[in-house]
C-alpha cells in the first residue's frame, strides 16, 4: 500500500556530546536515522521510518533554524555545509552565523546546554505496512527543507559527533585493540560484553576501522530492535477514518464535560485543537508548512477537512448528554412517536368491544361496531444558535463550546418540558380542549375532583377509584385505568413521599395501601398544592410527543462565522406533543 503526502514534517533527534568548533562556529551532527518514531494520522498512532536511502540530498545548504521557526528571518541561526549519507544514518556538517546574537547559541552547544536537533522534510511517496498489529509507514521518497536546533528531541539514535568519535580513517590501525572496544563501548552503551569478547578474538582478522563500522551498526541495530519491541506493544490503530473521527470527536466532548473516555477515544484525549487541525488538515492532502496556529484552524474550517466535523461531533456529545440530564419528569407520562413530516399527526381512538355475542342457531356471526373519537396535533420547529469566537478557537477554550453545548441541551429539554406542562395547565388547570370540546380534566369526563382538597390516603383513594372505573367511548364498558404515577410540585414533595413510604405494619389498620403502589414524580413548573395521577402511556396514554423520523432530540449543526469571526453554531429541535385522551389521568385541584 502506498500512500503519497505533501506536508512539511519534523522529527527530533537528541544530541549525545557535540563537536563545536569556537573558531569556526562548526560542527556534525548525525540527523536522521531509521529509527521507528510514533506519530498520529488522522487514522491513528503508526510507526514513522524513515530510510536514508529515501532522501534527495541534492540540496546541500539548507537553512539552520530556532525551533522550526520560519515565520521570521530572524530565527535563520545558520546553514550546512554538506550532507551525506553514512550506512542508514544521515549526516550534516553545520555552521551557525557568525552574528552576535546568535553567538549564545554556539556557546549551548559547545557546553552541552543546548541538545536537541530536528530536522524538516517533505515526504512524497510512503509505504504502508503492519507489523506486529502495529501500523508502520516507511518514507520511499523524502526531501530535506531545514535542519533545526530545537529543546525537543524524539529521535535517541541521531545527535551531534563527539569531538573524539569512535569512527576513524581506515588507514589509521596503530591503536591497542583493548583500548578500541573499550572506547567504543563508551560510545555506545549498546554494546554487549559478548561484543567485545568477538572483537578481541577476532584478532588481525578485522582492522581496527572494520572494529569502528562493526560497533555502530551492532548499537544501531540493537537500539531499533528495543525501540521496535515498544512499538508492537501498542494497540492496534484503526485505519477507518470515520471510526476514528468519530473517537477524535467523543475524546473532545470528554475533555468539554470532564468525563471518561472509552478506550478507542483514550489515545486523542492528548490531542488540542490545533493538532486536530493539523491532522484533518494532512489527512485532505493539505500542506501544513509554514502554518501558524491561526492559519492552521482557519484552513480547517475553511476546507474540505474532517476539522468542522470534529467540532460538531463534539458539540452534539455535550448538547446530548446535557439534554438527556435536564428531561422532564412529564416525559415518563408521556408516549413517544415519530412523524415524517409537519402534518398534523391524528390519533384515532376506537372505542371498546362490550363482548362478543352468542353465535346463532344458523350460525350467523354478527358485526360488533365500536365507537371512535379522535385528536390531532403537529410538529413544530425550535431553535437558536451561539459562536465560538475566533479567540476561543485559537486558544484552545474547550470550556467556552462546552458551557454553550451544555445551555442549548438544556434549552431543548425545557422546550419540551414547556410544551407537556402546558397541556395540563392550559384553561386556567383545566388542561387542553379535546376533540369533544371539553377540557382535558372535566367533570364530564369523570377524571376531576368536585373540589380541591389535600393529598392524603382517602383523596388518592379517591382518585384510584375514579380511574379503576372509567369507561370506554361507548360510555358503558370499564376500561380498568390501573394508577401508575403521582405527579407533584416541589410544594407537596414530602408529603406524597410520606404518602407513598412502605410500612411494615404490625395491624391491617395500619398498613399503607399505596406503599410501592405508585412512582412519585415531582415536577417543579407545577406551583400550588395541585396533584395528578396517571395511569402507564403505554396502556392508557393520555399524552403523546413526537419528533422528527430524520431528526430525534435537537441536532446541532455549524458553518464558518460570518457575522462573527469564529465558527457559528445552530441547534434546532423538531419537537410536537398534544392530549391523546383524558382517561389515564385524574387531577385534584388540592387545598
């Protein structure tokens, strides 16, 4: 598998002593190795290589930098002078600027303060391969753009030539063959005690350069086969970009909501939202040299990059999970449907078979008829919409998208709270009008209190009765409402939840005869003494919301700020709700 990318890369390397030269302001460095380093896509984690057979040095002077800084000629600290390849190592031979700002700079390197190198490259072609469940990408073609002096290294294997390196001419063999290992081994803790005893029993068999080329490439191979023994410890990356989106997203709303991630998501709870955008950015083929951090979330915004889905992914976790804690009690009365569009939604309800009747002498079987009524209500459209500053995108304020995410969640879950309430508090606590003109809490329809009095054992009993003997549209067949919930306001809290406490009585008298019976709900829109009680909406419902089919709960969506600078952020809710029927529920006015 071959993969072809156009970005400016950096990888560090550390520096192991230094061969500054004072006078010449010059030293050598060792670059850039094969040495596996872990990076992250947009797919996730992988081992970079990077060959040195795979880079044009065609180019010998490249620019020596301040930490990759390349938004300034100021940070411009020198240049190379030649760059060569040696064995699977790439070598540069440096010369910082002999300007006296850049003088502190030589006088790091030469007391070893300053350790750490990098170096930048464009890499046009990869190979992909997995090894160990790992995902692994070897660099097939790669150009060099600058070499830097950075206090970040990653690469263990590259850093500045010590000033007595151990590779020496191969025309120079005069030295004590115990001394030469041991000096190598100095050089290179790598190097076993098994090494030094074949060195030395290998005698005039192998010169004292042959000892030199023979120690680097044993340390070397012996520090990648660690480094590669690390790398097939670590999980496997998905290459699924969707998937991976999708745990980049869940990993931003941890951050925003301060919970725990799954662990596909674990890996990017590290990641900001500048590295995010680098990442969508790279992923669409989008260079990302050069770019400072404002440019680099603007591009990403502003292209085809997977960076505003991100945003919005993250943004629907917080709206959702702040929306699911702020539901209603009223939605536990209530049956769910959905709607395909925003016609009026018409509940037909059919009224209840008497019996079925006796079957004649000439075996006749007549048609039994039923009565029906019906009730209708339709989907409306909410909304509102908030920004994410440009300043709190630049900066990093996941707690701004949070705070918002977290208010619009809230707001849907009130609409539809304020939706439900209203249908029972409508004419002055009556409730809606029904089909049949009456409000839903009606004498006529045998589910009122004549007058209000207090919540106790003999009024919920009351209540009970009411709904255990309501009949159907016929007006004569019971229908048995079973009561399931009390419904209260803050007000009568304490004393439905003494009402409705489980005794184990030592006389019947005592008993409470609705002890585990019924499921308190208080609601805290209903003010007064007020009280309902509803039977389960899935036997008798009496009300009902929807949504709609394409669109469950609210939906956030976004787009590039315009009349703010930053990202512009909408959420809208279709949501509609009415009274199905008034024989599930009764209402005492209280006292």
């Amino acid at each position: 598998m071959n993969e072809r990318v156009s970005d400016t890369l950096t990888r560090q390397a550390d520096f192991q002593a230094n061969s500054y030269n004072a006078e010449t302001r010059t030293f050598s460095a060792v670059i850039a190795t094969a040495t596996p380093v872990m990076r992250q896509d947009a797919t996730g984690p992988f081992a970079e290589v990077l060959p040195a057979e795979a880079f044009d040095l065609s180019a010998q002077s490249l620019p020596v930098l301040d930490s990759h800084n390349t938004a300034t000629v100021r940070a411009i600290l020198g240049r190379t002078l030649a760059i060569r390849r040696e064995g699977d190592s790439i070598v540069a031979d440096l010369q910082l600027s002999a300007a006296e700002d850049v003088a502190p700079i030589g006088q790091r390197i030469a007391d070893g303060t300053l350790r750490g190198i990098s170096i930048g490259y464009r890499v046009a072609g990869w190979a992909t391969r997995r090894e160990g469940g790992q995902r692994v990408k070897s660099a097939t073609r790669a150009t060099l753009t600058e070499v830097t002096l950075t206090s970040n290294p990653a690469d263990p294997n590259a850093g500045v030539r010590q000033k007595k390196d151990c590779k020496m001419p191969k025309d120079v063999e005069t030295e004590d063959r115990a001394a030469l290992i041991q000096r190598c081994r100095t050089a290179h803790p790598a190097l076993t005690d098994e090494w030094g005893t074949r060195m030395q029993d290998a005698g005039e068999v192998l010169s004292d350069a042959e000892v030199i080329d023979d120690a680097r490439e044993t340390a070397l191979a012996a520090r990648q086969k660690r480094t590669a023994a690390t790398i097939r410890t670590a999980a496997p990356a998905n290459d699924d970009p969707a998937l991976n989106r999708g745990h980049q997203s869940e990993a931003l709303a941890c951050r925003m909501m301060g919970t725990a991630p799954s662990d596909a998501a674990r890996p990017f709870m590290t990641l900001g939202l500048h590295d995010l955008a680098r990442e969508a950015l790279a992923s669409s083929g989008v260079s990302v040299r050069n770019l400072g951090a404002e440019e680099l979330l603007t591009r990403a915004m502003h292209t085809t990059s997977d960076f505003p889905q991100l945003l919005t992914g993250a943004g629907n976790r917080v709206l959702a999970n702040a929306y699911q804690a702020a539901q209603s009690a009223l939605k536990a009365l209530a049956r769910q449907r959905t709607a395909s569009d925003f016609r009026a939604l018409s509940i037909l309800k059919l009224g209840e078979f008497s019996g079925l009747q006796k079957v004649t002498e000439a075996g006749e079987i007549k048609a039994i008829s039923t009565a029906e009524a019906k009730e209708g209500y339709a989907l409306e459209t909410f909304g509102g919409t908030f920004a994410l500053s440009r300043k709190a995108i630049i900066n990093d304020d996941l707690g701004a998208f949070g705070r918002w995410g977290e208010m619009m969640g809230r707001a849907a879950a009130e609409t539809e709270a304020g939706q439900l309430i209203a249908l029972l508090t409508a004419n002055a606590g009556g409730g809606v009008k029904l089909s049949d003109g009456e409000n839903l809490f009606h004498a006529t329809h045998g589910n009122l209190a004549g007058a209000g009095v207090a919540l106790s054992e003999a009024t919920l009993s009351a209540a009970r009765l009411a709904m255990r003997t309501q009949k159907g549209l016929d007006g004569a067949t019971p229908v048995n409402v079973v009561p399931k919930y009390l419904l209260v306001g803050p007000t009568l809290e304490t004393a439905a939840e003494k009402l409705l406490t489980t005794i184990n009585a030592t006389t019947t008298g005592d008993a409470n005869p609705f002890g585990g019976k019924l499921s308190l709900l208080v609601e805290p829109r209903i003010t007064g003494n007020g009280w309902y009680v509803f039977a389960d909406p899935a036997s008798a419902p009496v009300l009902e919301y929807a949504y709609l089919s394409s669109a469950p709960g609210p939906q956030l969506s976004s787009r590039d700020g315009w009349e703010t600078l930053g990202r512009e952020f909408r959420v809208v809710l279709d949501f509609g709700a009415g009274a199905v029927d008034h024989r599930g529920a009764y209402r005492n006015a209280g006292a």
